[in-house]
C-alpha cells in the first residue's frame, strides 16, 4: 500500500527540539539528505537565540512554545526547580507531543539537534546475508 502525500505527513513529521544551538545539526543533516518529510525546530520562548533560528531556518520552519506557561503543566521530577536551573527537554518534549496533536497527526519524531548522520539498519538483508 503507497501512503499519500497527507498520510506521510500525518505519520512522519520531525520536531527537533532545540535550545542555544541555532546551527541545528539535525536540521542540517535532513537538509543534506532531502528528507522529503516535514519537519521542524521547536523552541521556547525562553530561548534567547530564537532570532538566529528564525534567520537561519525561516519562520515556518522554527515554531516557538510558551516554555513559561509548559512549565507550570510539567511534572519535571526536578529536585533543584526550573527557575534556577531552566534547562531540561521534559517541557518541549510536552510540547512536541500538544503541537503534534493540534495539528492532527498520528505519529511524531522527536529529534536532538545534534545529530550528524543517520543509518539504516535492513536486519533481514543481515539475516539473509548468514
């Protein structure tokens, strides 16, 4: 069975989550490889780089949570506390998965943003190959 173009969306977009490192080597390496999916960079708006971001990747590739309402709904098991320690990817991951939804897909890949390459694993080539 071939999937549409829309059921390819609803099943493989890419959230990169992202903070402080707006050269992105996620983004980078999908661009290399002509991911033919969507995909995007989620940041915070706690975020002090968003413009970088924004100027690297264009406006509709970067979407921007509101990390400070995220946090008031995420149970981070943080003895230390966010407001002095605002780091962590329990808030955007929360918010990868409330994005995803809203947007009506099935299924989500979240993404570092620092991943250099990407390998494909056939195990029944392996299999067969004995």
């Amino acid at each position: 069975m071939k999937l549409s173009t829309e059921d390819f969306r609803l099943l493989n977009t890419i959230y990169i989550i992202s903070k402080g490192r707006p050269e992105c080597l996620t983004a980078r390496t999908l661009t290399e490889l002509n991911y033919p999916g969507e995909w995007f960079i989620v940041c915070g708006n706690n975020d002090e780089t968003l413009d970088i971001y924004k100027k690297r990747w264009g406006e509709d590739r970067v979407i921007v949570f509101d990390w400070y309402e995220e946090i008031k709904e995420t149970d981070t098991l943080d003895n230390f506390g966010f407001t002095r320690m605002p780091s962590g990817a329990v808030p955007v991951r929360n918010a990868v998965i409330r994005i995803s939804r809203e947007r009506g897909e099935k299924r989500h890949w979240q993404l570092d943003d620092d991943y250099r390459s990407f390998r494909l694993t056939d195990t029944d080539f392996v299999h067969k190959s004995k």
